[in-house]
C-alpha cells in the first residue's frame, strides 16, 4: 500500500443474494425444489480509487447507485466479493444511526460502550466525556435511555462520540441530514476543523453545496460503476446532467408506453 495513500480500492466488486419466497413448507419445497427463487444484485463493478491522507471526499450519486455500500466495504462491515480495499489508520464511522448503542443504556453509559469499541481506555474516556457531552448538547437527557431519544438526538450523541476517538480517518454516510440546522452547522463546522488538522475524510451525502464547500474532490458513482473522480465543481456539474438525461429518458419511455401524457 503506497504510504501517501489513507484508502486504496483495487478492482473491486461486490454483489448481494436477494432471494424470494423461500418455500416454507414441506409442500412447497417438493414442488418448487428445481427453481432458484433468488437473484444475484449487482451493488458495485470493477472499482478502484485512492483516498490520500488528509483528504475530504465525497462520494455523489443517484440512490441505489452503491457509494453507502462502497463506505461500508471501507470499514469492514461486509467485505468484497472481488478485489481488495486496504486501509492505513485508525478508522471511525457514522454509517447508520445509532449503530453500535445498546438502547437500555443510558447515553452516558452508550459514551462508554461506544468509545471502547474504537479502542479508547476507560481512563481515556474519562478524560473526554465532558467535551463528549458538551458537545452532545443533550444536557440532563445523557441520563435517560437512549430508546427515549429523538433521530436528531441519536445523531448528537454518535457524532460527539466519533469526533472524539482520535481517529485519523473519518467515514460518514448522510447522517447530518438529522437533526436541526444549528447543530448541522455545528457539526460541519467541526468537520472543517478535522480537515484542517489533516483527517482524511470520506463522506456520502446528497448535500451538493457540502461537497463543493468541504471537500477537496468528488467520487460519481453511476449504477454500481466509478463514472468520475476530480474538482468536485466540475464533478457535480457532469453528474446534474446525467440525472437530467436519465429522467427525460425515463419521462419518454413513460410516454412511449402510455403510462404518461405528454
């Protein structure tokens, strides 16, 4: 792995099995043995990229276009059916809201749970809880049940844990859409910070003004496959296009067909 390099993906694919109507008795199973009630979905092809240290990436597209499922190959939560992904430095990610909080715990206990699981000591953990908290601004609530918590109240408390572990690359997929505008900015505000303090950064949100404002390059993906990687204003702008042709293609199919008027 080149030692510049935070994140290398070497031609790597990845697919799901996504069965349908599992026969569930005996019956069906006798009559139904011969047929594969599945097909194989095909997320990501061929991709390869490099994420440098220190950089701020965003990866845009179209919803089912792969990039949250590109994120969570990052992190090893599922794992490539070919190719490779190598990271270099301790990784921290907000991925889906809440994951990895128990939600009989308190926060202030999730603080804990959570934090140890990126690797912090107790004592460690000790030393930040306030800034942790503060941050939150959850106040007296840190002390509840977080199955009592708000979506917006989840964020708060996963996104005051991540930024705390010292992680020198950061994942975050769309989890600040959560939540009010003051801590929004807030937590964007904190994200300039990180890429100030040389953080890499990878980030999946259909924020485009994000893009152009925090990040130093945009990554397209186009229906599984790596389409562009550069400025991400020029990025941006090819992407727009694209999603204004798919959506008069797909308005003049509606209307070849007949389920649309013109």
């Amino acid at each position: 792995m080149n030692q510049e390099n935070a994140i290398e993906v070497r031609n790597m694919s990845k697919h799901f099995k996504v069965e349908y109507d599992r026969a569930n008795t005996l019956k069906e199973r006798l009559i139904f043995w011969k047929k594969n009630n599945y097909e194989i979905k095909q997320v990501l092809k061929n991709i390869s990229l490099d994420i440098k240290k220190g950089e701020t990436v965003a990866l845009i597209g179209t919803n089912g276009s792969g990039k949250s499922t590109l994120l969570k190959l990052m992190t090893k939560i599922i794992y490539p059916n070919e190719g490779t992904i190598e990271t270099d430095g301790k990784l921290t990610s907000l991925l889906e809201l809440g994951a990895g909080f128990h939600p009989d715990f308190t926060g202030r206990e999730n603080i804990y749970f959570n934090a140890s699981i990126f690797g912090l000591t107790h004592q460690e953990i000790d030393r930040r809880i306030d800034n942790i908290i503060e941050f939150s601004e959850l106040g007296e609530n840190i002390d509840n049940p977080i199955r009592t918590y708000s979506s917006g109240m989840y964020m708060r408390l996963a996104f005051s844990v991540a930024i705390n572990v010292d992680a020198e690359i950061l994942l975050i997929d769309e989890i600040l859409a959560v939540g009010d505008q003051h801590f929004q900015d807030k937590c964007y505000a904190k994200l300039e910070e990180l890429k100030n303090s040389d953080k890499t950064i990878v980030i999946v949100t259909h924020s485009l003004d994000v893009v152009k404002k925090l990040c130093d390059r945009a990554i397209w993906i186009y229906k599984g496959e790596f389409r562009l990687d550069g400025d991400p204003t020029y990025v941006i702008d090819e992407y727009l296009k694209q999603v204004e042709k798919d959506h008069h293609d797909e308005r003049r199919k509606a209307i070849e067909s007949g389920k649309e008027k013109v």
